[in-house]
C-alpha cells in the first residue's frame, strides 16, 4: 500500500493496486508456490493428461485395451526419479505388448521420458544400452506403422527424437555432477580455509605468548636486580641507588612498549614507537648494558656487518641472547660473568651465548614456546638448531646458526 503526498488542505488519499496488478501479484505467489512443490507432483501430471486423452479419444470397443496399454506405459513414470532403471524396463515391457497389439498411442512419449531419466541418473553404458532398446522399438514400429513407401522419414524423425532426449539426460546428469564438484570444491575450501584461520590464530596466540614470556621474564629478571641494588645501596651511595632506580623505571618502560608491540596495539605515531623500534642486533650494547646493571658483567662481541639481515631474524638474535642472558642472570651465584658473540655472514648468523656459572642453568619451562623449548622453535623457524648444555670447563653455553636464504619470514 502506497501513501500519495499529501498537500496542505487537502485530505490524505491512499492509493490502492489496481485489479490488473493484483491478479499479476497472485499469478506470481501461484507461480511461486508451484515451483516449491514436490517433483512426484509433476512427474504426476503427464501420465494424468495421457489417461485422460486415452479416456475421451477412443471408440468404446478399443476403449478398455488403449486405456489399459496407456496406464501401464505412464503410471510407472512417477517412480522414474527413485527406480529409473526399473521404470524403463516396466515401459519398454509395455510398449512392446503394445506393438504386439498394434495401437499406436500417444503414450508412447513415456519410452522418451523414461530414457531421459535413465540417461540422466545412470552411467554411460546404461544410456546406451537404454538408447539402443529404444532404437530398436523404433525400427519395429516403423516397420508396422509407417505407409508404404514413407518409412524413412518418420524412422529419421523419430530417431532424432530418441537421441535428443538421450543427450538431454546426458547433458543433465553432466551439469549435475559438475555442480556438484563445484559445491563439495566450495566446502572444501571452506573448511580448509577455516583450518588455516584457526592454525593462522593458534600461531598468533603462540607467537604473543613467546614474546609476552619473553619480554616479563627478561624485565622483570633485571628490574628485581636493579631494585636489590638500589635498596643495597642506598645508604652507602645514594648516587648509584639513585641510577639503579632510573635504570629499573626505564626498564620498566622498555617491557610496557614491547608488550605492546607484542600485542598489536601499538598505534602509528606514538612516542614510543619512535624511541624504541623494534629490537634487533644493533640493541644488543643496550641489552649488555641493562645485564651489566642487573648484576651480570656481559661482554659483546658482533663480527660482521648486518644490514642485509632482515629484521625478523635480528629479532630471533636479540631473543635468544635476551632469553639465554635472563637464564644465566637468574640461575648463577653473583660474580658469574657472560659473553655474547653474534657473527654475521652473506647467508647465515652464527649466535654464541656462554658464562662462567659452576651450574647449568636449568629450563626455564617445560611447555613449548617458553624458555629453552621457545628458543629451540625461533631457531628452528630460520633453518637453525639450538644446542644448550655445559662446558668441559664449568658453565653453559647456547649455540645456534640461523639460515636467512632458507629461513621463513615469521615473526619472531
């Protein structure tokens, strides 16, 4: 129902449809609630129409037999979609009582549905084989029907029928299948892309779970030392509690930016995006510097240049020093002293973490991605193996060569 404008001073009109669209309106829901209905409902309508015209053609003596002929060769028609085979042979089976008989009868349209259905659900040699059969009952009746001297064209005609509605099955049970191809490529693909989102979100929860253990243990492991050196010193040198102090708060500051960063919150443009990029080689002398400050004198030593290292590797380098660092800081007696030495080549970066502590330090955690199993999965992302274990001498060493030509670019 349409409301016309109303103008000012005037009644409010509506406009009614008009008889013509109502009656299009209704054809249409007809037309609509046709198409919903179920597919015996048609199959039903050509063996009631071929009844009805055996019904009221034929003269009362050959009443009884064309109605029975025509019963038998299209009531079988409604089955044809659940026992197509079977169906065809029940209509073969009748047409050829029917040409024993010899009545020719409109019904015979059913041998042409039924090898549609079974050229349509069957396979190829069961379209031939049903093909030939029909073939063969055209030849018969063609020979008992067709006038003297005019067998050939309604052999040809009839022929051509017979194979267009073979191909037409054939045709229809083609486009089946490949819709059907296509529908179970769709799911699949579907379900495969599901798969990857899942693996896609499991692999970040990994990622942001190794880098959050990474980022608190390493911080928190510095700032608690920082923080005993200051509450040590601070009535003995107030300047170096003082320094500690700064130390632990800028280091607390560092974690707050990393955790961040890790988890992807890290807007563009903000302060500290610029003050702290992301850590790499280069920010190895600060990681000495803050190991140094905790408690733990670490010497660096970096041999070769590495620019051509792409950043998600430096990443794993500062990582693995970073995790091997906070393991010596929190696992050895004060006075244990550690070394660092990063090489970098044309394909490959060697990194070399050792200390002087009597002990190994022991794992950090026993589930994957966090201390010692965490920097076995970094190293292995770039082709490499972590080798972890104590020296003849006393102290631990950590070892690893990542591969950057055969390495994947993941995040580290």
């Amino acid at each position: 129902m349409t409301e016309a404008a109303v103008e000012p001073g005037r009644a409010h009109r509506v406009r009614r449809p008009g008889p013509g669209r109502t009656r299009w309106a209704r054809t249409a829901a007809l037309a609509r609630r046709g198409a919903r209905l179920p597919p015996w409902v048609g199959d039903s309508l050509l063996p009631a129409l071929l009844l009805v015209n055996a019904l009221t053609t034929h003269a009362p003596p050959r009443l009884p037999v064309a109605v029975a002929l025509t019963a038998a060769l299209v009531l079988p028609l409604p089955w044809r979609r659940r026992a197509p085979r079977a169906v065809f042979a029940a209509v073969t089976a009748a047409a050829f009582v029917q040409w024993l008989v010899g009545m020719q009868l409109p019904a015979d349209v059913a041998l042409l549905v039924a090898l549609f259905t079974v050229a349509a659900n069957s396979g190829r040699r069961a379209a031939l084989l049903a093909g030939a059969v029909v073939q063969a009952g055209v030849l018969l009746a063609c020979l008992c029907w067709a006038p003297d001297g005019a067998f050939l064209p309604p052999f040809v005609a009839v022929t051509a029928t017979v194979v267009a509605a073979a191909v037409l099955g054939v045709n229809v049970r083609t486009t089946r299948a490949y819709l059907a191809a296509v529908e179970e490529r769709a799911e699949r693909l579907e379900r495969e892309g599901e798969q990857q989102a899942r693996l896609a979100a499991a692999e970040e929860r990994t990622r942001i779970t190794r880098e959050m253990h990474d980022i608190v243990t390493h911080n928190l492991s510095v700032m608690v030392a920082l923080t005993d050196a200051a509450v040590y010193a601070q009535h003995r040198s107030p300047e170096r509690a003082t320094a500690a102090m700064l130390q632990t708060s800028e280091t607390g500051r560092q974690a707050l930016t990393d955790m961040r960063r890790a988890l992807g919150v890290l807007r563009t443009g903000e302060p500290d995006a610029e003050r702290h990029p992301l850590p790499g080689i280069a920010q190895l002398d600060t990681l000495a510097d803050q190991m140094c400050a905790a408690g733990l004198p670490t010497r660096l030593e970096v041999r070769g240049g590495h620019a051509h290292v792409p950043a998600t590797a430096q990443l794993t380098v500062y990582r693995l020093v970073q995790e091997a660092l906070t393991n010596t800081l929190k696992h050895t007696p004060p006075g244990t002293t550690a070394e660092v030495r990063v090489h970098s080549s044309k394909g490959a970066v060697t990194v070399d973490v050792t200390d002087t502590g009597p002990h190994p330090p022991p794992p950090t955690a026993a589930a994957p991605g966090h201390g010692l199993p965490g920097m076995r999965e970094r190293a292995a992302a770039y082709g490499g193996e972590l080798r972890a274990g104590p020296l003849p001498g006393g102290g631990w060493e950590v070892r690893t060569r990542l591969l950057l030509a055969g390495g994947r670019a993941v995040s580290a």
